[in-house]
C-alpha cells in the first residue's frame, strides 16, 4: 500500500478518532481503553485498529494486561501505539527530504552550527509573532503544538515541564543529531527570549524531542 493509499484511511471519522487518540498516548493502548475513548464498541475500535495497524499506521502487540503470568493470568490482548514510520503526500511530488538532508550534510562538514543555529534563533523570534516573548509553557505549548512537537507537559506547578513527543525534523535529526539538536534548542531560545518565565533546556529521550521547556530559575526564586 503507498502513502496516498495509507493516509486515505484517516479520512474515516471513526477511524482518524482511534488513530489520533492512541498517537496523543505515546505508549501502548489497549482495544477496551480505545473503543471507551472515543465511545463506540469494543468489536468496532478492534476492526478499525487492525485496519490502522495492517496499513502500517499502528504497530500492535500482544501483552497480558493484568500485570501477572502463568495460569490463570488470562491471555494475551493485543496493545497499539502509533508506528515509527512516516507517511507523507505531495502533489506534485516534492522531495524536500533529501535537500535537508544535503544541506545538513554541508553544514555539519563546514562546522557551520553556530551559523545554523544563529538561523533557527531568528525563526523562533518570528514564530512568537506580535505579542512578543511566549512568557507562560501555555503559549510555548501553543506555538509549538502548530509546528508538529506534540508538546506534553509533565508535573504541575513549578516542577511543570514541558516535553514535545515529536520531533518534525526526525529523518536529519537521525544522521546530524547535534546539528539539528543545536537547531532546536536554539529556535526555543528564540521563542522565549526576554521570557523572565520560561526557560528551555536540552533534556534528550528515546524517541522525543531533545529540547525541553520549564519555569525558568528566575521565576522559581
């Protein structure tokens, strides 16, 4: 199946509803929690998870939810989470990929990361627009949800902080971590500058973003 083919079957309403809630969990959903999620039956959220799944949009498991093993634990129930793969559609084809790939590929050879991350602070000063500095994780958040970080905030309070599931430059981020990592930290920098609030951080995670953002030791004092 191709990509096209693929993401057509999101433009099912149910469907979509299942895929975008176990993407939102970030671990491994189960058949009973999905169909709960978005109120249908279990029989129904288990059809289209297995379509999602045979398409490639889902990885499934198999695991004993109980928590126990050995008779009486029960059998094995199939869990979902979202694949690692990625889907995408231009019309006409575009291969944007294989530019940034090459220009990365440039800038790490010719040691250009301060220039590359002098750009990405640029583009975070822009992306705050008009009002100025993202003073608050809320409007980190907001502005950053828009440019496909799948930001999450763990903790409350003080201790909140602010993690992003996503990372949109992931393919390059692979071959050129610290060059794009430099990338990222310096566009967070850009977004919250002048922020007495909210100060961002390399914090890197298996499969997230390397940057995180919280209340700034200025605020905490």
């Amino acid at each position: 199946m191709d990509d096209i083919d693929t993401i057509a079957l999101l433009q099912d309403a149910m469907r979509r509803r299942l895929y975008e809630y176990v993407a939102a969990q970030g671990r491994e959903v189960a058949r009973n929690e999905a169909a709960e999620a978005v109120g249908v039956g279990r029989t129904l959220a288990a059809f289209h998870l297995d379509k999602l799944a045979e398409a490639g949009l889902l990885e499934v498991a198999s695991r004993r939810l109980t928590g126990r093993s050995g008779p009486g634990a029960g059998r094995p129930a199939k869990v979902y989470r979202r694949a690692a793969a990625e889907r995408g559609v231009s019309v006409p084809p575009r291969d944007y990929r294989t530019v940034a790939g090459l220009l990365a590929e440039v800038a790490d050879a010719a040691g250009l990361d301060m220039e590359a991350q002098d750009a990405a602070r640029r583009l975070g000063r822009t992306l705050r627009g008009a009002g100025g500095s993202c003073g608050d994780l809320d409007a980190v958040r907001e502005v950053l949800a828009a440019r496909g970080y799948e930001p999450v905030v763990e903790g409350e309070g003080a201790e909140a902080v602010l993690r992003m599931r996503n990372c949109p430059f992931h393919v390059v981020a692979e071959r050129f971590p610290p060059l794009v990592c430099g990338m990222n930290l310096a566009m967070m920098e850009g977004l919250v500058e002048g922020s007495e609030g909210v100060g961002v951080r390399m914090d890197p995670r298996p499969g997230w973003c390397c940057v995180a953002a919280d209340h700034s030791k200025n605020n905490r004092d």
